[in-house]
C-alpha cells in the first residue's frame, strides 16, 4: 500500500480529452493559490480527510468530488484559465 493516494482525473475541453495525475497536496496547494490569487470560494474544494483516507470507498468518493471541482473551475474560467490552474491540468501538452 502507497502511503499516499494519486488521483486520476478525467479532463474535457471542447473536443480535447486527457487525464492527469495529482495527490489530494497538490490540488489543496492549486486550491490555496486560487483562492488567493483569484478569490475562489475557499469552501470549493472537497476537505481533507484523515480516517479511512486510502479506503476504496472514500476514494472513488474524493475522486469524484475532485473531479467536480476541477469542472468547476473549468466553468469559472470559459475563456482563459489561470496559469497555475493552466499548468495543474497541463494545457501546454494537449490544447494548442
């Protein structure tokens, strides 16, 4: 057992469709600097949990609320997205 959890998420833009890898970290830290850099409600990202954290349950759950999340902001940004959020979803690899 990994004594941490990746996520694979599904991403869709227009007839683009990737998939990228993160640690709940590395969303909680895209998530810090959006909320700070362009006022995202800070309540928008799924919380942390401790307990059960790697159960298979909980992750299929989290996957799913983070998969919500990041369509979110999708939605939040038609146009262009924020750099950070640009580079989390690697845009530079597969949009041109």
């Amino acid at each position: 057992i990994s004594p941490f959890q990746v996520y694979i998420i599904q991403v869709s833009v227009g007839n683009h469709q990737w998939t990228v890898k993160h640690r709940y970290s590395d969303f909680h830290d895209l998530h810090e600097k959006l909320v700070s850099e362009k006022k995202i409600d800070k309540n928008l990202l799924p919380p942390k949990k401790i307990i059960g954290k790697n159960s298979k349950s909980l992750v299929e759950k989290r996957q799913k609320e983070l998969e919500i999340y990041l369509q979110t902001l999708l939605l939040k940004f038609p146009v262009t997205a924020p750099k950070v959020l640009s580079h989390f979803l690697h845009f530079h690899l597969y949009v041109s």
